[in-house]
C-alpha cells in the first residue's frame, strides 16, 4: 500500500531522566519532544524562552537554535519522534504539523492518551526500521490530529476569576510549604470547590493538589543542590509531614531518591 508513502522516520525514544538538553540546531527534520508533568524550560534562538509547569509538546524544526528540557539540576520523561519527507511537508501547508515560529510549544490536556499513543509509536520503531510503516505513520498523523484537539484553555476561564487564580499561582510558587486548604481558595473565589478544581486544572493543567505537591518537589531540589540540611528536615521545609512520603512521591517524579538526587546534582 502507498497511501501513506513520504515519510521518513529520523530518530525517536523515550528517556525517563532526561536533563536539560545543551543547544542544537536540526538540520532537516522536525520533531514532537513531550515532557511529561516536569517544569519544561525551552529557548529559541535568542528570541523565544518560557518555562512551564505540566505536560507539553515542543515542536522542533530546521533552522534556529533550540534548548530545551526540564529546569538545571531537574530531570524528567521526555518521549520524542522526529521525522521528515514530503508527506511532512504537506502536514506543514495543511496545518496538521502546528509549526509556529511565534510559540512552539503546546499544552498536553489529556497526558495519558498522547503519551499512550506516543509510546505504541516509538515501540512500533525500535529499531528505527518500522515493524509497519503504514500503523506508523497512523500513529504520527494521530499524534498530530491530538494536538489539534487539546482544549483552548483561555476561553474556559471567566475574567472574574483570572486576578484571584493567577494571584493564587504566584503565591503558590513562593511559598508551597504552606498548609494550602483549597476548598478554602474555593470559598474565597465565590465558587465551589469542584468547580474551583475544573478551571485550575484547565488554567493550569494539573489539579490544584498535584500543582502543590510538584511545587513542593521543585523547592526540594533547590535545597538538595544547594545545601546539606537532613532530608527529614529539607521534607519539612518543603511542607511535607512525613519523610517516607516525600522521599517516595520524589522518587515516583524524578527517578532518584533524595539521597541520591543530591548526589548527581549538588
């Protein structure tokens, strides 16, 4: 079959500790980079930098210069395929492929489903020679159809609501040790708290629990980089109760234990 003939897989993989990439150039492809639930920093030649918190999707193309990857001294799951060929160029003139010099990045509201399918896609190509081309490059056109479709979350939100949530957010960044009551936040905002929990996740991309949590794990590696404090203590500091938790969910995001985080880092 020839339907789906033009196109030419260049490289693709997953790495679950992946660190902040040094500065390249691609040369003649373009490239789906996910970050899966990790603060994702990415610059574009000098004109373009933006760090985000969530699950997103950096499409890369021939020309500029980009780096990108999960805050220094962090690591995160970066799953990829790269790709090009005349079928490709066609994705471009139609807009299946979002190509955007402006902003590159695309936020992923269904993590689950994109990285499921993504995964199936990268199994189907290792070794690089597809098992099926034709399931493939599906898959890659299913990808893309994905992008389209993740909800435009700023239309969601209403005006009322955007000075007290975003007010919120920036208090949750400087002080995440803090005993944050959410149902609270909800009462504060005039809302209820599952509705409160529906436009944080849409606003932001996770559930206001989980944000918290990441955030609390995001001061944890400061900590751990810059000093030599117990981790008990650095736990505390981060709002953490227990010890054995926080030592458990850091292991679950960033796939060392503290101990050892402190280790290959500080």
């Amino acid at each position: 079959m020839e339907f789906f003939n033009g196109v030419q897989f260049v490289c693709c993989g997953s790495v679950q500790t992946a660190t902040l990439s040094p500065p390249r150039v691609f040369d003649d492809y373009y490239g789906i980079q996910y970050y899966h639930e990790s603060d994702l920093m990415v610059k574009v030649d000098k004109d373009y930098e933006r760090t985000e918190l969530g699950s997103w999707v950096l499409i890369t193309r021939p020309g500029p210069e980009f780096s990108y990857g999960p805050t220094l001294g962090t690591t995160a799951r970066h799953s990829f395929v790269c790709f090009r060929g005349e079928r490709i160029e066609q994705y471009i003139k139609s807009g299946l492929l979002p190509v955007c010099n402006r902003d590159p990045m695309i936020k992923i509201t269904h993590p689950e489903h994109f990285y499921a399918t993504l995964s199936q896609l990268i199994e189907l190509l290792t070794p690089l020679e597809p098992r099926n081309y034709d399931r493939t490059v599906h898959l890659l056109e299913d990808l893309l159809l994905q992008l389209h479709e993740q909800p435009v979350i700023h239309n969601e939100l209403p005006e009322y609501l955007r000075v007290p949530l975003d007010d919120l957010l920036e208090q949750l960044k400087m002080h995440p040790e803090l005993s944050w009551d959410f149902k609270q936040e909800a009462v504060t905002c005039g809302i209820s708290y599952p509705y409160f929990r529906h436009i944080f996740k849409l606003r932001y991309n996770l559930p206001p629990g989980k944000y918290l949590a990441l955030r609390r794990l995001r001061k944890a590696t400061l900590l751990l980089r810059e000093g030599d404090e117990q981790i008990a203590s650095i736990a505390e500091q981060c709002g953490f109760d227990d010890q054995f938790y926080f030592s458990r969910l850091f292991k679950q995001y960033y796939h060392f234990s503290p101990m050892r985080y402190r280790r290959e880092f500080s």
